[in-house]
C-alpha cells in the first residue's frame, strides 16, 4: 500500500493571517464573494422579473379600460330601464284606479228602466252623476228603486228634480251615486 503524500509548505507562515483582523479578511473574501455573487443574482433575477410585471401590469390597465368603456355603454341602457320601470309603476298605479267600461254599462243598463233617458253620465273616483228625463213617474220611482238594490251603491242622493220643464214632458232628474270605493263590476 502506498504512502498517503505529505504536504509540506516552505513558507513561513504569515502572522497576520493568524491574526483576527486576517482571519476576518480571509473569511470575507472567500465567503463575501459567494454572498456578492448571490446578491447580483437576486438583483438580475428582479431586473428580468420586472419586465414580466411590467407586461402584466400594462395587460391589466388595458382589460380595466375596456372594461370602464363598457360599463359606461351600458349606463344609459341602465338609466333606460330605470325610466321603463318607472313609468310601467305609474301605468299599473293607473291601471288600478281605472274604471272598467264594459262593467259600468252593463251595471247602467241593469238598472235604467226603458222610460229613462240620460243626457248627461258623469264618472268620478266615487261617485257617478245622472241627468236625465224619466217620462213617466213611475220609470224615475223604478230607476230610484234598482239603484238602491245594487250591491255596489252606498248611498243614492237626487239633488235636482223638476217635472214638466225643459226639453219636453216628463221629470228632468239628477241623481248622485256614491260607490263603495272603486266598485263597478256586476
């Protein structure tokens, strides 16, 4: 087996490497290089991270552009439909407090006798107001009687009544109807 080689060193060894200011340069120097080269790595690393970044925040700026420019083109659609919306409240708060025509006629010839003739219907929110000629005085007791029976009459007020006057023979009425709130249907 051969002999493992010795090493011999000729020179005389330093004193200040063997001091603690010399062992603290040697240390750093073979050390602080790694610690330096480690540094410019991270530094380059950033330096090319950056451009990435950069990339992505130029991407993302643009995509919040577009986006800003079609929230702003759907704005007036959402101002449109709020108008819409409105006005469709208006119409079926409207719509409820409309009369129903076909009902109201229906209910007028319920109870108009054939000896009654109106001149003047008159429709309020409450109240219906008749002008007419009965011909006879028994049409007009007829008419006042029929009213009074309806389900949908509160109260029946005549607050002009002549007979004999005006555009021929007969009674020349007017009658007042006051509703049960909104209530024209059969």
């Amino acid at each position: 087996m051969p002999a493992s080689p010795k090493h011999i060193n000729l020179l005389p060894p330093d004193p200040f490497e063997q001091s603690l200011v010399g062992k603290f340069l040697k240390w750093a120097l073979s050390v602080g290089r790694y610690i330096v080269i480690g540094t410019e790595l991270v530094v380059i690393g950033s330096f090319l991270t950056r451009f990435s970044l950069d990339r992505q925040v130029t991407d993302l700026n643009e995509s919040i552009a577009q986006n800003q420019a079609i929230i702003a083109s759907y704005g007036d659609l959402e101002q449109q439909l709020r108008q819409l919306q409105a006005q469709l409240k208006v119409v079926e708060e409207l719509e409820g407090q409309t009369l129903n025509a076909g009902n109201f006629f229906s209910l007028v010839t319920q109870f108009t006798p054939v000896d009654v003739v109106y001149d003047n219907v008159e429709i309020k929110s409450d109240t219906i107001d008749l002008a007419g000629n009965a011909y006879s005085e028994a049409g007009f007791r007829t008419l006042l009687t029929r009213l009074r029976v309806l389900p949908q009459i509160k109260r029946i007020s005549v607050p002009n009544m002549s007979s004999g006057t005006g555009s021929g023979n007969g009674i020349s009425f007017k009658v007042t109807v006051s509703l049960y709130g909104n209530k024209l249907s059969n």
